[in-house]
C-alpha cells in the first residue's frame, strides 16, 4: 500500500488539476489538511486572481481548531509574499498544524525555499519532495516559465509512414485522419499560443484556430524575418490577433502586431513571447522552423502522427527519436517528452 504522505500529495495534485486552464500564469495547486488520518478539509486554486489552494482548503474545516495539530499537504511550498492574496505561510502559521507536507518547492524567486524557511522558524515540522516528478509534470508550464524564462514549447507535426511533412509541391493537408486532427484541435485550446513558418502561412493559408474542439483560440505567432507574409491570408485578414515576428519593423494595425526582433534569434523571440504572456506555445511547422528549434534545444515535448500514407519524396519530417505510440484512428502517434 502507499505510504500515507504519498497518498494525500496524490489527493492535492488530483484537486491541483481542477484548476486547468483557469489560472494561469499561477501553477495548479491542491491542499488537503489531514487529522488522525481522516480528511478535515481540502481545497484548490480555482482561478488567476483568487484564493490559493491552502486558504481554500481552511475555509473548508468545520472547526478551525482542528487545525493544530493536524498534517497539511500541499502539491507546491506556500507563497510568503504579496500578490493578488495575502501569504498563505503566515496563514498556515496561524492555525499551527503539526507538519506541512510539499510535493515541489516553488521555483518563482519570489518563494523558491522561503515558505519552507519560515514554517520551520516556527516550528512547523516541513518534508518536501514528495512525489515531486508527479508534481513537475502537472505544472511543467509553470517550471519551465519560471526557470526558463521562456513558454513551454510542444512540437506536433503529422509525418507520411515514410516520413515526410509535405509534398514537393509543398501541398501537406491531411497526412493525418481526421480523429488526430481533432485531437490537435483539443491541444491548441489548451496552449496560449500557436507558432507557425511564414512558408506554412503562405501555402496552407492556416488559421490556427480551435474548430474542432470547443474552447479558447490560441493567440497567433508567425516567423517572418522578411516579411513575406501574404496580404491574401488567413493570418493578415480575419479578426484575430497575429504576433508577427521579423528583423525590420515595429507596427500594430489593429489586431495584427509587427514585432521588430533583430538579430532575429529564436532565444529573444521566446523571450519576448514569455514577456507578453505566451507561456506556452504548440509549434504546428513547417519543417524548417520546427528543425530550427530542434536545433537550438528550444523544446519540451513533440507529439508526432504517423500516417500510413506514402509520398516517397518531398519535405523531410525532422529526425527525432521516436519509442512507444498509441493508436489515434488509423494514425500512430508518438509522445516525446524531456527531461520527465
Ligand atoms: N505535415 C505537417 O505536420 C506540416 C505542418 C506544417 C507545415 N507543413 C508543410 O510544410 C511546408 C512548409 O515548410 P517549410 O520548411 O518550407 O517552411 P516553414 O517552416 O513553414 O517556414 C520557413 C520560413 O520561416 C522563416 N523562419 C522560420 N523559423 C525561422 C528561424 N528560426 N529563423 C529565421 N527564419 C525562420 C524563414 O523565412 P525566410 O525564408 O523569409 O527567411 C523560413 O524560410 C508547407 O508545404 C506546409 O504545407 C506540414
């Protein structure tokens, strides 16, 4: 059986994975307060702006007293510090529980050990650690902002079974069937943005938004160095908001942002994207802007579809390691992520 401290770090990541999509940049966090091995309250971060995880989870005991004395498991190390809340440290301190159990501590400087530090101060026994890679993987978003200083960065791209991501021609529409292609739907609803190659803008005239899926359009971020984008396309002419990054000017017309990055690098475009809240970012091609990331270690996952088509010749997939898949309609897709 699972030791008592790892099963309720599991009950606060499981409550921590409520808050999906609804309070980002702050990371999922789930509190669970526990009394001679009996749940007495527990709680989530619901939304960006309102009460942390370990204040909901108070407010959530019948009777506050039961509070001393008793163990609190947190998915991630308390805030000390102002924010849109006050510290939930000193809240906790309050109430004197015995023990404070962490899965991971909190990589945002304003923390990072602090909230630690101050709950043994006040003699709050403290173990952190506790299924810290579950606690990673939840918040992978989160870390990698925080340690990075750039968005999370996932690869996807659909390959012919003789792996290539378009014709000579430069034609590519659905290499994948149509099961994958909703699946991609869901993911793009899931990230704050969406990168494509000016090649890719021009010749499949993308929209880049979520159809087959319900829920929120990533914003748009195209690579143009040259400015070559099409005055016919999707990008340019319909009502959403395009980041278009190039090496020559600066200009907003209405919701379509010229961003002038020069030596345009893809280390100060991250840059730029984390700094206008793209914390993350789905990479849809075409081949050459996905192989200049590949270059510069600048990603974190790639979700690759595996057709059973065959092209014998056009663009080249980018060449990464591939293991297991799954089946997703008639197409197999691999997962690569790193550093789990
Ligand atoms: N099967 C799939 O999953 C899939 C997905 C997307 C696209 N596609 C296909 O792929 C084809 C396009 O691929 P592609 O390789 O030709 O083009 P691409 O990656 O869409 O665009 C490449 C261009 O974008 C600019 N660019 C991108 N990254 C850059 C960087 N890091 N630094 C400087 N410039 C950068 C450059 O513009 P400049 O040339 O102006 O310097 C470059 O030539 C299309 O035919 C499309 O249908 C397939």
């Amino acid at each position: 059986m699972e030791n008592k401290h790892k099963k309720f770090i599991r009950r606060s990541l499981y409550l921590a994975n409520k808050g999906m999509g609804e309070v980002f940049p702050n990371p999922m966090v789930g509190c669970v307060i526990v009394k001679e091995n009996e749940i007495i309250g527990e709680g989530y971060h619901k939304k960006f702006g309102g009460a942390h995880a370990e204040i909901n989870a108070i407010n959530n005991v019948i009777n506050k007293n039961d509070i001393e004395g008793a163990s609190v498991y947190i998915s991630l190390e308390p805030c000390t510090h102002f924010g849109k809340t006050p510290p939930c440290t000193d809240k906790l301190i309050e109430y004197k529980p015995k023990e404070v159990i962490i899965s991971n501590t909190d990589p945002n400087p304003l923390v990072n050990g602090k909230g630690i530090k101050k709950l043994r101060n006040n003699k709050i026994n403290v173990i952190s650690g506790v299924l810290e890679k579950e606690g990673k993987i939840l918040n992978k978003r989160f870390f990698i902002n925080q340690e990075k200083k750039r968005p999370y960065i996932i690869l996807k791209w659909a390959e012919t079974s003789d792996g290539f991501i378009a014709k000579e021609d430069g034609s590519s529409k659905w290499i994948s069937c149509k099961a994958s292609r909703t699946l991609v739907h869901k993911w793009r609803s899931e990230e704050t943005g969406i990168l494509i190659g000016v090649n890719t803008a021009n010749k499949d005239n993308s929209r880049l938004n979520v159809r087959l899926w319900e829920g929120r359009d990533p914003i748009r971020v195209i690579l143009d160095p040259y400015n070559k984008l099409e005055e016919k396309t999707n990008i340019l002419n319909d009502p959403s908001i395009s980041l278009i990054y190039n090496n020559m000017l600066n200009k907003t017309q209405g919701q379509k942002h010229f961003i002038k990055i020069s030596p345009f690098k893809l280390e100060n475009i991250c840059y730029d994207l984390y700094k206008r809240g793209i914390y993350s970012l789905l990479v849809e091609g075409g081949g050459f802007t996905l192989n200049k990331i590949i270059e510069k270690n600048l990603w974190d996952e790639a979700r690759i579809f595996k057709s059973q088509l065959k092209f014998s010749k056009g663009i080249k997939a980018p060449n990464i390691k591939k293991n297991t898949y799954e089946k997703i309609g008639e197409d197999k897709l691999f997962k690569i992520t790193r550093n789990a």
